[in-house]
C-alpha cells in the first residue's frame, strides 16, 4: 500500500481543522494523514521534526501571522513544500505569501476536496523539481571547484614544462590572475542562467490554468535559452582543453561549400534579434575540400558574435569568394563595434572588450577561432569603427575541385 502523504495544519481556529479534515477526508483514495498543532511555538517545533511532507499554515495565529511563521520556516529548514490559507482573498496578500516562499494561497471559504487535492500534489511536484535544481546547482558549483583545480594543475605543468607558453604568460602572478579571471567568469556565467531557470520554474508553478498557456510557454523559453547559454559555456571551455591538449585537424571533407553554408544558418536562425537576418553571398567555385569541423566552428563563432553585438534591426553580411588555394570569409556586423583601446587584445583568452559588459559571454571565441585558423595555416583580421559595426576577415586554405 502506498504510503500517506503528512500534512500539518498550523491553525489556532478548532472549527477550522475539522472543516479541513472533512475536506481531506472526502478526497478519494484516502491517502493524506492530518496532524494539527494551534499556535506559532508549537508550529516550529512540529516543523523542526521534519516529519511531514506538506503544510498548511493558517495567516492568523494569535499575535503572529502565518507570514511571519513561513520566513522563520524558510530559514531554519528545507521543510518542505507550504500553503497558505486566509479567511478571504487579497491579491496582494497572495504575491507577498508567494514572495516569502509559499507554494500556494488558498482562500478557505473556496475550499473543497478538488482544489485542495490539486493544490498540495503540485506543491509537492514543484518542491521537488526546486530541490532537483538545488541539487544541480550544487553540481556546477563543485564544477567550478573542479576547474579552479583543473587551472591549478595547468599552471604548474606551465611552470615545469611549457616554455612557450610562459613566454605568453611570462611570470607566476600573470598565471595567477588568469586562474581567478577563470573561476571569477565561469562562477558568474554558470549562475545568472541558473538564476534564470529557478526564477521561471518557481513561476510556472503558479500557472496552472489554459488562460496562462502563453506565461509559461514564455517561461518555457526562458529556460531553454538559458539552457543553452549553459551549453555555449561548456562548448568554449571544452573546445580550449581540446586545442591546448594538441588537437589535429582532420582529413579534409568534400562540401558544396553554399549549401554547407546554408545549413548553418538555418542552426543559426533561433539566436536572430527581433528584424535580424543573415545576407549571404558566394562567389567562385563551390566544391571544395577542408576541415568542416573546424570551418563549422570558425562561422559559428564569429556569426554568433555578429548576432550578439549587432543592433536589433540591422542585417548580418556573410560574404565567402573561393580562389584557387583558399577560402576567403567576411563576417560584417553593423552593431556597437570595438573600442580602439581594445582592439589589440581581441584574441587574447577571457579579453572582452569594455563596451560587451551587458552582453553574455567567455571572453573565449575569438581566441577559439584564431587557434583554429593557426592550426589550418589561414588568418584572421579585423575592422571596426564605434557605434557603426565591425568586419572580420577570414583565409582558410582549402583544396579546390579543379586543383584535385
């Protein structure tokens, strides 16, 4: 037999209790088990035991409110999922319950066997789907623990082993800082869609009729887009171990390369702004050969940017010309361009530039994308101007039809 579900009612009223326990009682199945205490003491110590798995906690009790009760609750103990009952409905009432960390308002005048059933399984649902996300927020946080360790053991392979790379880096304190600019943006990066995600489910829970389909398919979206910001992160941060671990390009595919093009963009599509698009030309020859993993990640990158740092209703360019020998690439944005102080550390790992703050992002991309093209033997290059746009150009050596 499947175990009762442990309600307690915090309520100082007797006439109160039985109208609930009647209420629960003509719930069919019979599967919830009332326990009842009368006042705020008595209340706490019920719920410090940590024995039930829901509560009704009535807003009067005595010279304390139900309000008061429900902070003290949330403070002390992950107790459990909590609804609030009133003598009678206040909108505002019902955000400040919500706010405090109710579940649900319930107004006991409108009380019957149907909502109050419905009422408790979701709350119960909903605390466990937060605890489910606490539970995953405990896991990137010990991520971020595991690659403060991950940066630590990399700084001392650099200091025994890599004498390019100190050259880069060139003293224990530039290391140093770099390992804290690493936590400092993958703790930050990590915790604002987290955040983001939290936010929307607490909020999905509230609606539960047809009439609120279009606020939870907004917080639906939320959720995903944050969703793959997460995943975003995780692509820079795997694509930099898989270069500096000595990544080598692999035997060259053949493309037509506008339809390769294409395809892309159509992934590209859901990041648009609102009236953004994508103008895409090609001039040249179209069957080439070249490393489409690589060529792949190089557009999305820098189309990715352009989507990014572009004004809503300006248009993207991509333009791509193939020579005999090579693949040139422009990617042109009309957005808020680069600072001219900042332009000559555009590749440098985790460098954003001073007007990208409000903007999501690693500091990873363009340092991606140059890796990549130094490992092909191509080139990149850049042209912006403040306020009006920025321009990359790319050479990527490919293998022609006509030179096969």
């Amino acid at each position: 037999m499947k175990d009762k579900i442990r309600i307690l009612l915090i309520e100082d009223d007797e006439d109160d209790y039985i109208l609930t326990l009647d209420t629960l009682n003509d719930i069919p199945g019979k599967m919830y088990e009332l326990e009842w205490v009368t006042n705020y003491d008595d209340g706490l110590k019920a719920i410090a035991s940590n024995s039930f798995d829901v509560f009704l906690l009535d807003y009067r009790l005595g010279k304390e409110s139900g309000l008061d009760l429900l902070r003290k609750m949330n403070l002390i103990v992950e107790s459990g999922p909590i609804i609030l009952l009133t003598g009678q409905g206040d909108r505002a009432l019902d955000f400040e319950a919500m706010e405090a960390g109710a579940s649900d308002f319930l107004v006991k005048a409108e009380l019957n066997p149907d909502l109050l059933d419905r009422s408790i399984r979701y709350a119960i649902q909903q605390f466990k789907t937060i605890r489910q996300l606490r539970k995953k927020e405990d896991e990137l946080q010990q991520l971020n623990a595991n690659l403060e360790l991950l940066v630590h053991d990399r700084t001392a392979e650099l200091n025994l082993a890599n004498i390019e790379l100190k050259k880069v880096y060139d003293s224990e304190h530039e290391l140093s800082q770099l390992k804290g600019k690493l936590v400092s943006m993958a703790s930050h990066e990590f915790k604002t869609p987290l955040s983001t995600i939290l936010s929307s489910l607490s909020l999905i829970g509230r609606y539960t009729s047809h009439a609120d389909l279009e606020k939870r398919t907004k917080h639906v979206e939320r959720i995903k887009s944050a969703v793959q910001n997460l995943n975003n992160i995780l692509n820079d941060f795997l694509s930099l171990e898989k270069i500096e671990s000595g990544f080598t390009p692999r035997e060259p595919d053949k493309i037509v390369l506008p339809n390769f093009v294409q395809r892309l963009l159509d992934e590209l599509n859901p990041l648009l702004q609102p009236e953004q698009n994508i103008v895409f030309s090609h001039n040249g020859m179209v069957d080439i050969m070249v490393d489409t993993h690589l060529l792949k990640n190089i557009l999305i990158n820098l189309l990715s940017n352009a989507i990014k740092y572009s004004f809503e209703d300006k248009e993207i360019v991509l333009k791509t010309k193939c020579l005999t020998n090579a693949l040139e690439i422009e990617v042109t944005d009309y957005g808020i361009g680069i600072p001219e102080e900042d332009k000559a550390h555009m590749f440098e790992r985790f460098f954003r530039a001073g007007n990208s703050g409000s903007y999501q992002g690693t500091g990873l991309g363009l340092t991606i994308v140059k890796r990549y093209l130094d490992i092909l033997g191509g080139s990149i290059r850049f042209e912006s101007e403040l306020n009006k746009g920025t321009s990359f150009f790319v050479l990527v050596p490919i293998i022609t039809e006509m030179s096969v």
